[in-house]
C-alpha cells in the first residue's frame, strides 16, 4: 500500500462517520480539531447536492497535492461523476500551468510570486489565496545518525548557503564536534515552493543555494536519498516525515531560543520557527463560476479538518478555518 492509499484509507473512515451521521437525519460536522460529531449543515457545507459532472483540473506543489488529492477522493464518493485529477509538477510548474489557463486550481506551498501573478494577469486570470493547511518543514537524517538531534539556522546555512558549495563535504565542516562524515544532501528542485521557501528562510534569499546537492520534485526520492546514506540530510514537508518515521530522525531547529522539535503544537503555536509555514490553493474566478468546481470548494472547506487530520496534515487553527470558509464565500459572490 501506497503511502497516499494510506492516508486515504484513514480518511475514508472518517467519510464513513459523515455518511452515517447523514443516513441518521443530519450530516456529520467536523470540528476544529478535525473530530466529527452529528450536527445538522446544509447540502453545500458538505459538497452534496443535486449530482454534477465535468472535470476539475489540478496540478502543483507535491506537499499540498496529498491533502488536496484526499479531499478529492472523497468528494468522488458524493459526486462521482466529477473528476478531479491532481498533479504534482511543484508549486512553480503549477503556476505556469495555472496562469497559462490550463488548470483550474494550483496547489503551493509558498505565496504566489511577483511575476507569476503578471503571467495570469497577462492572461486575464484572476484568482484568490486559500490557507488550507499547515506544515513543519521537517529536517531529517537517517535513523543510523547517532551525532546529531539539533541544528542551529546557522549551522543550515553553513550547509545550504551558496558559499557552501564545493567546500562544506563533511559534517565536519559543519562544526568541529561532528564526525568527518561525507554530507550527502538531499532536497527539492527548483520548481518546488519547499525549495524557494527554504533557502528564503534559511539561506537569506529564494532561490539561493548549492547546486551540488541531490534534487528531486518526488519527496519520496528525497527520503530514499536520506534514508541509504549514513551521512544524508534532506528536507520536506511534516506529512512526508510522518510516513517515514520509521525510516528517519527529524532534526530539532535552534533559531535562537532554543531546540524545538516539528509537532502539530509547534507549528499551530508559533514555536517552530522558522520552518513552520502555511498550505495553499488558488482557485481560479472564472472556474468557481462552474458548480461542479463550486461544490468541491464547499466540500473542501466544511471538511478540512478533518481531512487535514486524517491525511497527517497539521490543521488549521478556529480563525484559519473560519477565514477559509469566509474567502470561499466570498469568492462565490464575487463569480
């Protein structure tokens, strides 16, 4: 079993709790923390209705791509005749499918850019920024690592920087009181939003990094990279990590007050600095204007907790989620 059939599987369940809640007299309303109890909502919050069909087309970043492809999956069961493929190019090859009008919703983990907006506005695309999760950029090494448990920003930097390149080989290099380890990095191409994220936070500047690293736009490359050598390092998304605990260590991150560990709590509670960072998706107005895209919107936002949860997501906090169904309304008024 795949590691998304996994998280698929779990959030089947939790469908099933809504469909019998629904065949009770009410649907099953998630709470904040992902949970669902029986409360009554209308057919749009769920994303049920009157039956559609048409083709949501999505393509973007591969750390947004499982939760979005979750919320697919189960919006199939109330409409299967809409189907919603989602793709995994990265947030920037996202973007320029997006704004070149051949998807109708980019998944990103990073803001849309300066640039990418004048590409869809040369096209005439207009769209709006959705926060649908969170996510603890998680450093990780092998299990077999046995030097190291936290890293400094710094000490990051002293890795990833630019500068880095062709001097820092060993762990050594990093600091005196590691072994001379061969450093054997592992990361997220350039069209990835991890990768612009990261070296923007770390490194000073997006986009600025060694090239003499091992990159790839498939996270589970990344963690078969990090995984077979003994001196590897990698970086992606929270959801990633937790499918390989088994496989990795996540490195705790010291950016000036002290180590902290990736957790839900962290990331929600703003202690996981400065790795923690939200999830999003940018619908297109004039595809919100088609109810097949409508409903998929509406279900996505009444079941996001939920979905987050069951899919390894970190959730939205009560204000994250109440302004996500706020935008979504809105943007619907506005198409």
């Amino acid at each position: 079993m795949t590691s998304g059939q996994r998280r698929l599987s779990a959030v089947a369940t939790a469908a099933l709790v809504v469909s019998l809640a629904a065949a009770c007299g009410g649907d099953a309303k998630p709470n904040s923390d992902g949970s669902t109890t029986a409360a009554t909502a209308s057919s749009a919050e769920a994303g049920a209705g009157a039956a559609l069909s048409g083709e949501i087309k999505i393509d973007g970043s591969s750390t947004v791509a499982p939760l979005t492809q979750a919320a697919s999956e189960l919006f199939g069961e109330e409409q299967p005749q809409v189907k919603v493929p989602v793709g995994t190019s990265g947030t920037g090859g996202g973007f320029e499918r997006f704004c070149a009008g051949e998807t109708d919703i980019s998944n990103a983990s990073r803001p849309i850019k300066d640039e990418e907006k004048a590409a869809c506005d040369a096209k005439g695309i207009k769209f709006t920024e959705l926060t649908v999760a969170v996510d603890a950029l998680t450093v990780v090494v092998p299990k077999e690592n046995d030097w190291v448990t936290c890293l400094t920003t710094d000490q990051l930097k002293k890795m990833w920087e630019p500068a880095a390149e062709g001097k820092v080989k060993t762990w050594k290099d990093v600091d005196a009181k590691f072994p001379a380890e061969e450093l054997k990095l592992y990361g997220p191409g350039t069209d990835s939003g991890t990768f612009d994220y990261f070296t923007g936070e770390i490194n000073g500047e997006e986009g600025a990094s060694r090239k003499d690293y091992s990159p790839s736009e498939n996270d589970n490359d990344i963690v078969t990279g990090v995984e077979g050598a003994k001196g590897g390092l990698g970086y992606f998304g929270f959801t990633y990590f937790e499918e390989n605990a088994e496989k990795l260590k996540a490195v705790e991150i010291d950016s000036g007050s002290g180590c902290v560990a990736p957790s839900v709590e962290a990331a929600q509670g703003g202690k996981y600095t400065p790795l923690a960072r939200p999830l999003f998706i940018y619908p297109a107005t004039t595809a919100v204007k088609r109810p097949e895209v409508t409903a998929f919107l509406d279900y996505y936002a009444a079941n996001i907790n939920a979905i987050a949860k069951d899919a390894k997501f970190i959730p939205l906090n009560p204000e994250q989620e109440a302004k996500l169904k706020a935008d979504i309304t809105a943007l619907k008024s506005a198409g």
